[in-house]
C-alpha cells in the first residue's frame, strides 16, 4: 500500500461537475479578473465568517495577504512585529519585505503556536504589530490579550493561512480565525484546507475604511483606474479561483469535520498500538475547533530514521519546518543565534506530518501506524 500526504482528487469528484460548469460560465463571459465571481466568493466569505458585508477582499496568494494587511496598517521601516519563528517562511518575509524588523517569541511545546508570555514580554516602544500564525489549523491564544494589545497602540494581524474555519469558544460566543483582530490573512494555495487550483489569498477587516483601502491597495492603490492615491501592489484574486473556492467553501464544514476524526483515529491508533512513548500527538486546546489543515506529531527519538522508513515504504511523511525563521541565512542580519528560541529549534528535530485530508481511508490510517509501530520494535 502507498499513502501520499495528501491526495485532491479524493475530494474533487463530489464537486467535478459544479466546477466544470463553473468553467463553462466564467469561459463564456470572458472575464478572467476580479469581477462578478470574486464578489459573489467574498460575499459568502463575508457570511461564513461572520463579518459585515464587504469585510472580504480577494488577493493573489497568502504571502499578498500578509504584505497587504501589514501595508493597511502602515508599517514603515524600523518598526517592530512580533511573531513566531515556527512557521512557513512568508509570515516574516513580507514583514522583512516591507523594511520592517520580525521580533520573535517562542512557541508552545505542546500546540507549536506563539508562547503569548514570551510575546507579550517582547514589546517596546517600536512594536507596531502583533503577528501571530494559527498554525497547522488551531487558533493561537491571542483573544485574551487583544485588548491589551490596542491600548497599548498595536495592531493584531492574524496569519490564517492554515486555519480557514477554525474557531475558539469564549465569551459565550464562537470566534473565527482571522476575524478576532484588526485583519485575518488567509491562503488558497491548492494544498491548503480550502484550496484553488493556482494561487490565491484574501483579507478579512471588519473596519470599512481599512476594507476600502485593502481594496485599492490591491490594484496599485488605485479607487478610479488610472488614478492612484498611493503606491499599491498587482494582487488580485482571479475568476476561476474565486469560483472553484466558492463551491469548494459548501464542503469545507464537512472537509473540516472529516480531518478531524482522522486525526481523533490517529489518537486511538497510538494507543492502540502502544506508541505514546515514542509518538506524542499534537494538543487540541479546550475550547478550541483544531481543524488539522496538518497533522503534525512529535517524535521523541529517531524522526529523520522514522521519516525514511516510512518514505520508503511508501507512507509520505514530511517535516513541517526544518528550520526555524531566526535560523534562516536571510535573516542572519536580525542577529538571532541556535538556543535564543529551544522549543521551536526542538521541535524542527522532532515534527512528522501525517497524510490528513478528506477521503483518507482508516485502513490507510491503520497501515501508517502499524509500520510506525514496527519501527520502534511494538
Ligand atoms: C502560515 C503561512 N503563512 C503564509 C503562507 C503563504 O501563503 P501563499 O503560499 O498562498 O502565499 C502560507 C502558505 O504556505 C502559510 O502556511
């Protein structure tokens, strides 16, 4: 048997036929840009999450997500933005990009999100954003500290990119990823939870005049074509990515909730086969809706032996992330050495995603945990 890491097609039949007369339509009209689809797309997005009408602005990636919500918030060289080095490289990229200077807290051993202590702990004067990322699919714990946060004049900016539908219970209420501060950044690279066939992304403000904004900033700051108010960048989300997301937006529910059974049978599997010494399975905390975009475990001893045998025998296993962002070579220049952050250096020797997405089989599941149970002699 070979188990890949993830499989789309096992998804893509249920909605083949929308998405094919989607095509037709969008082939028909001749109007491959922004337009009708990608209003309708944010409008649902708009309901979805929760958020005043016009609150969703469509862009071309995650990585313009990011670069877009930090330009809305007027970053400038120098200032500070506290985030976490155990993500993908983006979050901090577009930070750097803009001139402005990534200062990161460590993360929580147990969910790999940002140590909210360690964060909070690391603003100064220069400190203009916080931005944390919900990473593998579960809320980082920043609904507490939000308030203090603009009191103290600085903007939360939430890289959802891996937690489209992900939510926390607090105050009675439901939260949404990327809804709680001031603007949500979400991906549609295909591999994501809810994913287009090329590249995609968007912005999420409940503050109208930033969703103004956002929407020209997006077209080269500009309100009325040829003329600009300010400098902007070319990220516009297209017709067929907006139309395929929109059908595929219907299923995400239903996607969500099969991850994360899978990974409920994953937690059964370790018992099962008595490989909790060796295999610790990530944390959902209370209150929260994890929604497994990944599944990522820790392995105490052996990851990259681990890591090889089960590739080889057929089971696609990856690390998500080898190497944390104060490690990277590009930003030697911030003067971060080994030791600053040990959890999230730790974790780059421990972590194993495990194949998760919808139309995994349990047998699948099975077959993955009996080899990792080999492998440690169980
Ligand atoms: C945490 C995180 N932030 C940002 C991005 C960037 O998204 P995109 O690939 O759509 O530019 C990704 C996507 O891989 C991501 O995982």
């Amino acid at each position: 048997m070979t188990v890949p890491i993830l499989d789309l097609s096992r998804s893509f039949g249920d909605i083949k036929p929308e998405v094919f007369a989607a095509m037709e339509r969008i082939f028909a009209a001749q109007s491959f840009i922004l337009g009708q689809e990608v209003k309708t797309f944010e409008g649902h997005c708009d309901s979805y999450l929760g958020v005043p009408e016009g609150s969703c602005v469509g862009c071309a990636s995650g990585t313009d997500a990011l670069l877009l919500a930090l330009m809305s918030v007027d970053i400038k060289p120098g200032d500070e933005v506290i985030t976490t080095p155990f993500t993908f490289f983006a979050t901090s990229g577009t930070i750097a990009r803009l001139g402005a200077v990534p200062v990161f807290a460590d993360v929580d051993p147990s969910t790999y999100n940002i140590d909210i202590a360690q964060a909070m702990s690391k603003i100064t004067s220069r400190t203009k954003v916080f931005l944390p990322v919900h990473i593998f699919g579960q809320m980082a714990p920043i609904v507490g500290v939000i308030s203090e946060l603009h009191e103290r004049g600085i903007k939360v900016i939430e890289d959802t990119a891996q937690a489209f539908g992900s939510t926390r219970f607090a105050d009675g209420g439901i939260l949404r990823a990327g809804t709680v501060g001031d603007v949500g950044c979400y991906s549609f690279f295909p591999t994501k939870n809810l994913g287009g066939c090329g590249d995609g992304g968007m912005v999420v403000t409940c503050d109208k005049d930033r969703a103004e904004r956002l929407r020209k900033l997006r077209v080269h700051g500009s309100g009325t074509t040829y003329y600009h108010d300010e400098v902007g960048i070319n990220s516009r989300l297209d017709a067929i990515q907006a139309a395929i997301l929109d059908i595929k937006l219907k299923h995400l529910e239903e996607w969500n909730e099969e991850r994360r059974k899978i990974a409920d049978y994953y937690r059964l599997l370790f018992k099962t086969h008595d490989v909790q010494e060796f295999i610790t399975a990530p944390v959902e905390l209370e209150g929260n809706y994890h929604i497994y975009h990944q599944y990522v475990v820790r392995v105490r001893e052996k990851r990259d032996e681990l890591m090889e045998y089960l590739n080889t025998e057929g089971f696609a296993v990856r690390v998500y992330y080898p190497l944390p962002l104060h490690l990277q070579p590009c930003f030697a220049y911030l003067g971060y050495k080994a030791g600053d952050f040990p959890v999230s250096e730790k974790l780059s020797h421990e972590v194993l995603a495990l194949p998760v997405f919808p139309g995994l089989t349990q047998s699948e599941q099975e077959a993955l945990v009996e080899k990792i149970a080999k492998f440690f002699g169980k």
